[in-house]
C-alpha cells in the first residue's frame, strides 16, 4: 500500500492569566472554570503524524527518542481519540520535537497536543474548524485547547449542566485585548515535575479546603481580566494574574498530600519580582505546574527586566512576546 504522507504542524505554548485548575469532567477534560491566557512566541512543539496503513501499533518519538511509559500512553490514547472520530482503525507514526523543556511547568503539553491534534486532524482527514481543534486537542491535555489560537484565548468550561459537556467546553481567541503584554520567562529548573498536573489537579479538587474559595475568586477573575484586557489596564490585568496563580498554588500546598511546585528558588523570584514593583516597575508573577516563574511585563520593558531576573539568578531568562495559533507546515494541501 502506497505510504501515506506526513501531516505537520507546529503550536506554541500559552501561559494562562486566570488559570484552569480542576476538572469537571476527567474523561472528557472539561474544567471546573473557564480560563484566560496569552499564546506566546516562544518555545514551539513541531510534530507531524503519518499513518502506518501496514503497521500494527503506533510509533511515537519524542525529541529523538522513542517514547515509553505515560507520554507513550498519553500520546496514543489521544491517537485512540482521533481514531475514534475518524472511525479509522489504522496506527500512526507520530514525531515530536519540544523547543523547551518537557514536564516543567513549561507549558509543554499544551504546545504538544495542539500540534498533535491539528496534525493528527490532517492525517486522519477530520475536517474540523478551529473550534472544533480546540474541543480536540482539550482531551489531549486541557489547556491545549488555548494553544489552538494565538494572542489572548478564553477557554470556556461550559455549564455545569450542558447536555453535551464536549461540545460545550471550547476555546476562541479574545480580539479587543488592547495591552501589549510579555512574558519573561525564569528558568529555574528544567527537569520534570514531581507531580503530573492531571494528579495534582485532582488531588486539590478532592482535598484543599481553599479550592471552593479559589473555584468562585477565579470566576470573578475571568470577568475582571477581560475588562482590564479591553480597557488596557495592565496594572489590573498583572494584579488579578499574580493573584489568581499565587491562589492556585495555595490550594494546592493544602491539599492531602501537599502538592508543592514553589521552590526556594521560586520563592526568591516572586519577592524580587515584588520588590521591583516596589520602585516602580510594571512587574507581576505567575507560576504553573512546576518551579519556574513567568514575570509579566509590558513589551518594552521585557529585555531589560529579563537581564535583571537573569543576574539576580544566575538562570536563563527567555523574552516572550504575543504568538500564533497552531498551524499546519507540511501535508495537508502542500
Ligand atoms: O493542561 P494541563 O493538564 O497540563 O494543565 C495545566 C494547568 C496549568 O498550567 C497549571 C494552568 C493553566 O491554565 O495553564
């Protein structure tokens, strides 16, 4: 049987201003909230996906490697879904390769299943519109869904009592956000987490005292970021983005066990990032699952804070700026 050509895509990984922490739904990934966030440009994930007509199994490589254990069993139980939409039976070959560090609170997995889903759409031939990208590559992992479109994404959880809780939970990029935001990233630690995201999520939604407080502050947070994104009032949308990470991350330390990702070298980035604050610069923080620290900032300022966060350090700091949504490089149509 002729081979069937490749399917390449690439995305970029978003870091949320209002976070999505808490599933709704475990199978379907449909969260307890929606969230906000800023697809960057930085840090790509290109993948590309071919169907293996002949083959028996799927091949999965990651960076180079051969992939084992749960991204192996991540990356083909999404290929299941994809399958199982298409209604087509026949394994993939999937190649993966991370421009930052994978499993570090790096937004990795969104980057990864956002080019998974747009390439594995093309390879099984779903026709599906961005929106329906983004219902897609949810189920791969949850904030994969933002990484679908580029600029600022709003996530939509859907309600509680949707009939159909899927088609109810999909992202779109926000158009009248008027702040021209960057993001300087701290690369404290590079390695993988110690607690995957989907555990800690769900070891805080059924433990942490705090979580129902966070769940209804985040809920106020949505609407605030989104004013504060239209009026551009970066002073609010850093206030209610260093809140609403520093909250999650408090649910999480009061969960049973603590899920802890802040570090002491966490710890001393948030308080210089206060401090600069302090006399006078626009500089506010958010962290996700792991131990590096995102400084927001505006545009113009970035380079010259990154130079400080990385002398104060002694780590790599990465500028990002506003990036595109996921797209197809190779395959379809070329
Ligand atoms: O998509 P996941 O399952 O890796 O969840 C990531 C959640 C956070 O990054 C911590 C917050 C967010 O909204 O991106």
């Amino acid at each position: 049987m002729r081979a069937a050509a490749a399917v390449t895509a690439v995305a970029h990984p978003n870091i949320a201003l209002v976070k999505y922490w808490g599933k709704r739904d475990e199978r379907l990934v449909v969260p307890l909230a929606d969230s906000l966030s800023l697809t960057l440009d930085a840090f790509p994930t290109t993948t590309s996906v071919q169907l293996r007509p002949d083959g028996s199994r799927d091949v999965v490589v990651v960076d180079g490697q051969p992939a084992t254990g749960e991204v192996l069993r991540r990356i083909t139980g999404f290929l299941d879904v994809l399958r199982a939409h298409a209604r087509r039976r026949e394994p993939a070959r999937v190649d993966t390769r991370n421009t930052v560090p994978v499993g570090a609170g790096l937004a990795s997995s969104a980057a990864g299943f956002a080019a998974l889903a747009l390439a594995g759409a093309g390879a099984y031939e779903i026709g599906l519109d961005a929106t329906g990208l983004s219902r897609l590559a949810r189920r791969g992992s949850g904030s994969a869904a933002r990484s679908v479109f580029g600029g600022f994404v709003l996530w939509h959880a859907g309600p509680a009592d949707a009939e159909d809780a899927d088609l109810a939970s999909y992202a779109e990029p926000l158009h009248d956000a008027r702040v021209d935001l960057a993001m300087v990233a701290v690369l404290l630690q590079t390695g993988p987490k110690p607690v995957s995201s989907r555990e800690a999520m769900r070891r805080t939604v059924a433990t942490s005292p705090l979580f129902s407080g966070w769940l209804a502050a985040s809920r106020t947070d949505i609407t605030a970021m989104r004013a504060a994104l239209a009026e551009g009032d970066l002073a609010t949308v850093g206030e209610i983005a260093e809140r609403n990470a520093l909250g999650m991350h408090a649910t999480m330390e009061t969960a049973s066990p603590p899920v802890a990702y802040r570090t002491h070298a966490s710890h001393q980035v948030l308080d210089h990032v206060r401090r600069m604050r302090d006399r006078g610069e626009q500089t506010w923080s958010t962290m996700d699952a792991g131990p590096n620290v995102k400084v927001l900032c505006t545009a113009v300022d970035a380079q010259r804070i990154a130079a400080e966060l990385g002398e104060i350090t002694g780590c790599l700091t990465v500028v990002a700026r506003s990036g595109p949504g996921a797209t197809v490089t190779t395959g379809v149509g070329t």
